[in-house]
C-alpha cells in the first residue's frame, strides 16, 4: 500500500491557512494551496478541546481513508490541510458524511479529474 504524502510542520500547515483558499463544509474545512510538486499533500488538524485521544485519531483515519479513496481522481500538485468543524461532535464522524462533503468541496474547488 502507497504512503501518503502529509505536511509535518507547524511553518508548513501555516503556509498552507494562511496563503490558500478555503472552503467549509458541515463536518470539515479544507484549505487548498498549489504546491511546486507534481504530488498532492495532505495535513489534518482536529482540536484537542473537541475530545480525548482516540475520538480524534478515529475522526483522522476516517478523512485519511476517504482521501486515500479520492487521491487517483484529484488534480496533482496541491498541498491540502482538512480542519473539524469545532461545532460539530466528534460523535457524529461518518464514513458516508465526510465521503460525500469531501467530494462536494473537490467538486467546488475544482480539483477532482473531469
């Protein structure tokens, strides 16, 4: 199985929410920043006042699987960093919702492959 390729710097997830564009969905917010690479990265933040530990590993592995399902039909050359909703309940993390949201918001930022 392919490794995916993530951001592991604090400077790196900073360059991608401050310089990228973003847009929201009900569960995640996802900032899209064009990099110079001819491969996608990907960074996911959930905060820690939202729950203990493995809540938030859960709600991680739930958006790294449906990106991983996603990745061959997205546009190459992008850093991607997935932000939770701090509204919503960690609870409420679902394969489908989140499946569905991230092909919205790929859909809007016109990354998916036509």
């Amino acid at each position: 199985m392919k490794k995916i390729n993530t951001l592991k710097k604090n400077y790196e997830f900073r360059y991608v929410l401050t310089k990228g564009k973003y847009y929201h969905g009900k569960y995640l917010t996802i900032y899209i920043k064009k990099n110079s690479l001819n491969k996608n990265i990907i960074g996911i933040a959930i905060n820690t006042k939202l729950g203990k530990a493995v809540r938030r590993n859960n709600a991680k592995r739930l958006i790294r699987e449906n990106y991983r399902l996603l990745k061959d039909e997205l546009v190459l050359g992008n850093s991607i960093v997935f932000l939770w909703n701090k509204n919503i309940n960690l609870e409420e993390a679902d394969f489908f919702k989140i499946k569905n949201e991230m092909i919205n918001i790929f859909q809007t930022a016109e990354l998916l492959k036509k």
